[in-house]
C-alpha cells in the first residue's frame, strides 16, 4: 500500500516551519540588540530616550510640563493597546465557543477539532501576553512621571532613565506579541496563509529592526557637575539676599541715627 497525501500534512510541515522562521529572525534581532544595539530600532529608540531624559532633568522641575505631556501620551496609547488586547482575547473566547462545532470546507489543512481549539488557544496566549506588556509600559511610564515631576529633590537620571527605557522595551515586547498573534490569526485560514505572512512578515520587521543611520552625538550631563551647579546658584542667590539685608539695614541705621 503506497504512501497517500493528505492535506492534513500541511499544518505539520508549513506551521512549525513559519514559527521557526519567525522565532529564529528574533532570536537574530535580540543577539544583534544585545552585542550592538545602535544598529537596532530598539537600541537606538532607548538611546535617543535616554538623551531625552537627561536633557529633561537639566531643566528645573516646575518647567517639566513638555516632558510630563510626552510621558502621559505613552501611558495612554499603552492602556489603549493594552485595552485592544483584553477585548480582542474575549472575543477569541467567544469566537471559540461558537465555532467549536465548525468545520469549513474551504480551509485547506487540518480542520480536526484539537487543531481548531489550538489555534484559539495560541491566539488568545499571544493577546494576553500583549495585554501584560502593555499594561506593564503603562506602569513604568507612570513610575517616570512620578520620579520627573517629584519637586524639591534630586533624583538621580539613572532612575528616570531606566523607567523610561523599561516602558518602551515592555512596549516592544506587546508590539511583537502582536505580530506573532496577526501570523497565527491567518493560521485558522489555513497553515499556507499562515506560513506566507510569517515570511512577509520577517521581511517587513526586518527593513523596520535594523538601524543603518548612526545615533546622533550628544553630551550626556554628569550629575555631580549639576549638582555643584545648583549650589553655587543657590550660595549666589543667598549671598545677595544677605547683602540685600545688610543694606536695608545699614541705610534704616543711617535715617534713624542721623541727625
């Protein structure tokens, strides 16, 4: 008896071989993020970040209102994206319990009921993961603008900058949950769909990923210059204040003891 194809071979050859691609291109971007990140979008975008926040802490904390803008438009596109996440995933649940009796004629591929219920599960695993990371880059956007406005007080650039940093890489992270999750929504179309995003895919993150542009120089601020900076401003404006006194004093001494 000879060996027969069936089309059910598909979900088996061409799914597996689309994650791997996937996974495999971003296992590359998270080698090249790491060993030089200013040849990524990610490095540079943190970079850039950075600069931005230690320019912002130069500025005197009542003057920080453009900074807090900024700030407050991330947090609200990342509880947005976060929002999209949560109900997309419900209706993935809904979707699953109504079509769990279905079976269409014109998907080519694997229509078993194991294989429908996976592909549910993986869609609704990669929104959730999407609603988290989003929902964390709001919480460390919030931990910023609270450590940026904090008045009177000198906090240290590190703290803001790796609050910062840290909701953009969790940003990232739902962003790429995201594009996992449009890969495997074409799977309940069938794994050729699928397999053909996957690959365009990686084309389109890749010409988006790599950074070809060097960064722009700037000169970071040193914390300890800054620091001497605002006392010898503040020894100054006292120094006056007292001179200010002392002549007041003097010319009230003058006008009494005068004949």
């Amino acid at each position: 008896m000879g060996w027969t194809w069936k089309k059910e071979y598909l979900d088996v050859i061409l799914v597996p071989s689309g994650l791997l691609i996937m996974f495999g291109y971003h296992f590359l971007l998270l080698h090249r993020h790491f060993r030089r990140p200013d040849t990524t979008s990610m490095g540079r975008d943190n970079f850039y970040r950075g600069a931005w926040v230690d320019k912002m802490m130069q500025i005197e904390c009542k003057d920080r209102s453009q900074a807090l803008t900024v700030i407050n438009n991330n947090i609200q596109a990342a509880f947005s994206l976060s929002s999209i996440s949560m109900v997309v995933s419900s209706l993935i649940g809904t979707w699953f319990v109504g079509t769990s009796t279905f079976t269409s004629t014109l998907v080519y591929g694997d229509t078993s009921q194991s294989i429908i219920a996976f592909k549910h599960i993986s869609l609704l695993i990669c929104f959730l993961v999407a609603f988290a990371a989003f929902l964390q880059s709001a919480r460390c956007y919030v931990h910023a603008s609270f450590l940026i406005t904090m008045p009177n007080t000198d906090v240290p650039m590190a703290h803001v900058r790796k609050a910062v940093v840290s909701g953009s890489n969790c940003w990232s992270v739902g962003m790429r949950a995201l594009y996992f999750a449009i890969t495997l929504l074409l799977w309940v179309f069938g794994p050729i769909p699928m397999f053909v995003c996957s690959v365009v895919m990686v084309v389109m993150l890749y010409n988006l990923d790599w950074n070809t542009t060097p960064l722009l120089p700037y000169q970071p601020a040193v914390e300890g210059r800054d620091l001497l900076k605002k006392i010898s401003q503040e020894v100054t404006a006292v120094g006056r204040a007292i001179g200010q006194e002392v002549t007041a004093v003097g010319r009230a001494f003058e006008h009494h003891g005068g004949p």
